[in-house]
C-alpha cells in the first residue's frame, strides 16, 4: 500500500521538481493529488507515467486524508491553507518561509536534525534554500569543534526566485533591451546585493533567514551569523564563501575527513588540479559540495570553505521529499 | 612644456584605457610613445587625436628619458624592463605585481598613501585592482575606527583578465559550445573561486594580494585580512562583500558621513527605494561605490558593506594615472 501525497503549488519551478523527485527517488506513492490556484487548475500533469488533472486549492480538499502534503506556493498560501490541512490531520511539509520562525515548527535539515521528527505530526518547515546547503556542510564541523561566528557572502542563481526569473536572464542575455520586472535591476552581466525584501536594520530577509534558521536548526542561539545575499547570473545553483570562527582549532585535514564521512556532502578540493564545485559541475545532483577548504592565515580557529549546492533539488525539493523519508524510516 | 609619457603594454585591455583616461582627464602630455612586444609592435594608435605607431619595447629604449612610463604588460616584461627604466632616472607606474611588496617600492592609492611619494623617484606600484577599491572605502574607516580584521568576498569581472576573457564570455554566451581557454571553467552561467593561482596554503596569490597589499598601503600588518576573490559572468566592475571588524564600535550614520566626505567615493546607500551599486550601474566611472552599510546584528564593533568599482578604471587605469597627478602636484 503506497502513499497518498498532495502538492500544492505543483505547476511552479519547485513544485515540478518536487514531482521528479519524487520518482526519481522512487519514493512509493499510490496517489498523487496535484493543487493549484485557479489560473491552473486544470492543467496536466504526468506522474510516473500516469496523467494528473491540476485540482484547485480550497479549504475542503485539503481536509482530505494524506500521508503527505507538499506546500511550494508562497508565504501566503502556506499560511491560510498549511494549518487547516495539519488541523485535519495531515502532515504538511513547507518549502515557504511562513512557518519557519513558529516555535513549535519543526524545522528540518534531514541529514542534521531529522531527530525532532519524532512523533511528530502537523506542519514541519524545509528551511531557506542558502541556509539548506550551509547546514549541511557546517553541521559535522560544529558537532566537533563549536561554531561560534559564521560570515557568509552568497552567490545565488536566478532559478531560486522562480521560472520568470529564469525567463528574465534568458531573455536579458539574447536582447539588450528585454526588461527586468522580477528583479530590481538587470541581471544579465551584473549582480545584485538584494534577495527578498530588507528589514530596517539594513539586512534583507534573505539574510536575515541565514541568520536565524541557522540557529533553530543546530539548536545553538550562540552562533552569529552575518550574511551578504548576492543574485548572480547563474541559472542554478548556489555558492557560499564561507569564514568560520569555532571554539576549538579545526585542523584542515581532519576538517575534510570530517566532511567526507558526511552525509549528503561531497568534497571537490585539489585546488591544483582546478578541483573546487562550481555550479554549473553540480547542477543537477542532490548533494552538498565543499572546496576551498583553509585555514585563516591569522586566527588559529577560524577555516575559510566554499560550499556550492543546487537550489531547486537540495536547497528546497529534495530536502522536502527527504523529510517524508525520514518521517517514513521513523514508522 | 607637456610631459613625456611612455606606455609599456600600449595594446592591452589596461594600456588602452590608459590611453583613454590620460586623455579624459586632461594630463597635459606633449609626447606619448607606445611600447609593445613585436606581436603588436607597428600597429597604430590614435591619442589626441595624433597617430601613434607602436614601437618595439626594448632595453635601449627604456633608457630613453620620460617623465613617466606606465607599463601594463604583465609581471616579467616589468621584471624585465621597468628597473631598467628606472636606472635611467625614469619615474615608472607599473601595474603588474612584480614589485607591489618590494620593501621600498611604493604601494599606492592616491587618495589615501600619496604621501609615500614625495621626493620619490624610480619605480612605484599600482596595486591590485580588488586591493584599491576595498582600500578607497576602508582607509577612511581604519583612519577612525582602527580595523582589526576585514573578511571579503569578490564578485570580480571578466575584464580583469584581459581582452580574451571578454570575448570567452561573449562567446560562451552565444554558443553553448564555445571552449574555455582563459579560465579553467566555462564562465557563462558558472562562477569560478579561483583567480590566479593556488598558493599552498589553500589560498589564491589574487587573496594574498588582499591581503599583503592591505597591509601595506595602510601601513599595519596587525590588519587580520581573509578573502575570497571569485570570477563571475560580469564583463566589467568588481563588487565586494566585506565584513569588518573594528578597534572602536563604529555608527551607521557616522560611516556614511565619513564616507560622503571620502575622496573617490560616492556613497548609494537607500535600499528601500533599490539604491545600492551593482558593477552594471557603476561600469565606466572612476569613482568606488559603497552601498549596504549596516552593523552586524551581534558583534557591535563589525559592519558590513557591499564595495563596486570600475576594475579597469579606478583598479588599474585611473588609479596609475591618479598617480601621476599626485606627483605633479608636488612638484
């Protein structure tokens, strides 16, 4: 007997990808239900080879029974629709940040902290698709030496802020004069230090989510994290220049040992032999990339690193479809 | 009278904006002659509306008086031929980093160490152009605050790395199949955490640059400096994300005053209304742009700021020039 999985917001970027994923990991669904505001409700979907009509979201379909509901359809629409479906009994996993920040809202890196799944039944939050990737790579090393300060620049891709975003860089590159309406600027040959909006204390809530989810996840309000969130035009995938300060010296080789033991991380470091991710090389793939590991030229604990990791797969789909697999180990 | 200038690397992307900026800003030059390798040597070029044919640099030449000779050709042709120069009573403005942390070779950035150059006459060096618009915007703050430790992420044009790295990413971007022969990635779509190359230590000799010229130039080797210079899809500016750690608890409002007050910098600073600098805004000026000045959220001694300049002007071109006036007017 298969699962019943609902997706609401399934005709978006990271909806689709929710539903290769889904296959592609062989997760072993019997019934997919796919929801959709009314400007697509109705369209078709295939799914494992069957095809899928688009149902419209409303209050009473998601009082319906699931084993899982995937929400990927904004802020908005995880707020008014996420509860009804958990007061129903259902078990929602997020990708909006609505219910992040909610005290009693898991908020899950599988491979870091799946252990507040236990028992657990309502909404779960998958985290910001930069704090995804940071976790991953950052969780092992502060186990072992204490992360106490983390400096963050990011290099994010054009396909986190959606398939117009994805339009806009496309159509920006082959014309000159195609406009920007989903960024503030052109994207094509520039970057722009501005993801989500900014907060009055000069951060963007972009950077603001690195800072806080970071905390909730590792369980530790001692971290300080200063992010830099950066649009650059690359289609997907997200870069991460990394300075490290912890309690206790790292040293480098253990570091990579470390991380090499990880799960869900991959490190590409010989530098001389032009061995460091990028995102073009690790599009596409589900796992956390780490080069550049080194240790600061001055303070003895702090470690400089490179993290690169897809967006759409690890930084928001494939952690979600990761999070029913872990609830379905729990069983 | 006019002067006499002399212009080792006269073809490259550097000597070219050379040209052009000893024009734009009114240098008053009576002769310009023109050096280059024999691949470029007899080509003509056009200043001030005169004809110039290029000549071949040689030894003998070099012993020939200028009041100034401004050699981009890379670090062995200034190895080579500036000390050369030099010995002849020459005043030489080389741009490569052959001679920037040569103990009594001046390191400079107008605005802020033209004092080094009094009285001096032989070689000087301009330095990195990712060093001097991080240099424009920090010596103002170091000055008041005392900077003890600066982390910085470069978002670094293709530009930087000559007339072939432009068209490597023109190319790529028409053509999906366009080879990598500049960079050791494809460029397009990608970014690369790798500029110059690997020293042992993990990091790039394009980081120690950021590091050691800092140093320098402010003259305070206690300045803690970790970076992280990566190449992105941008044909031109340089933008960075710094986090900055100082002696003295710094003040938002007061850093912005300080830095309106700032030679060579234009503070754009409102990001409610999208005003911060992207290189794409900025390309083509001379000035360093600095936007998103905001206190960390833990450590009250630390800011961050995002920093954009024109790379082949004020990082290379207008800097060797600012140069010049700088000496002229201590004469």
């Amino acid at each position: 007997m298969g699962l019943t999985i609902g997706l609401v917001g399934a005709t978006g970027a990271v909806g689709r990808k929710m539903m290769e994923i889904l296959q592609e990991r062989k997760i072993p669904v019997d019934t997919l239900r796919a929801f959709a505001s009314q400007r697509s409700a109705g369209e078709k979907l295939e799914f494992n080879g069957k095809e899928i009509t688009v149902e419209l979201l409303t209050e009473e379909v998601m009082k319906d029974t699931f084993d899982y509901l995937l929400f990927s359809a904004g802020g908005g629409v995880s707020e008014k629709y996420a509860p009804i479906a958990a007061a129903a009994g259902n078990i929602v996993v997020d990708n909006s940040s609505q219910w992040r920040m909610t005290e009693d809202i898991p908020l899950v890196v599988p491979e870091v902290n799946s252990h507040v799944l236990k028992g657990y039944r309502g909404i779960i939050a998958n985290p910001n698709c930069s704090t995804i990737q940071m976790i991953v790579a950052l969780a092992p090393l502060h186990k072992k030496y204490g992360l106490n300060r983390i400096v963050v620049s990011t290099y994010q891709a054009v396909s986190g802020s959606g398939h117009e975003a994805i339009m806009e860089l496309e159509g920006q590159i082959k014309d000159a004069a195609h406009p920007h309406t989903v960024y503030p600027k052109r994207i094509a040959a520039n970057c722009i230090p501005h993801i989500d909006v900014f907060n009055e204390n000069g951060f963007t809530k972009e950077e603001l989510k690195m800072v806080y989810e970071t905390q909730k996840i590792l369980e530790d309000d001692s971290i300080q994290v200063n992010a830099t969130t950066v649009r650059i035009p690359v289609f997907y995938g997200h870069s991460e220049s990394l300075y490290l300060e912890f309690d206790q010296e790292p040293n480098v080789q253990e570091v990579k040992a470390i991380l090499e033991e990880a799960e869900g991380v991959i490190v590409m470091d010989n530098p001389e032999v032009n061995e460091y991710p990028t995102p073009l090389e690790t599009a596409n793939t589900d796992d956390t990339y780490v080069g550049r590991i080194r240790k600061d030229l001055f303070n003895t604990k702090a470690l400089s690193m490179w993290v690169v990791a897809d967006n759409l797969r690890k930084g928001a789909a494939t952690n979600a479809v990761q999070i029913i697999e872990a609830m379905e180990a729990m069983i």
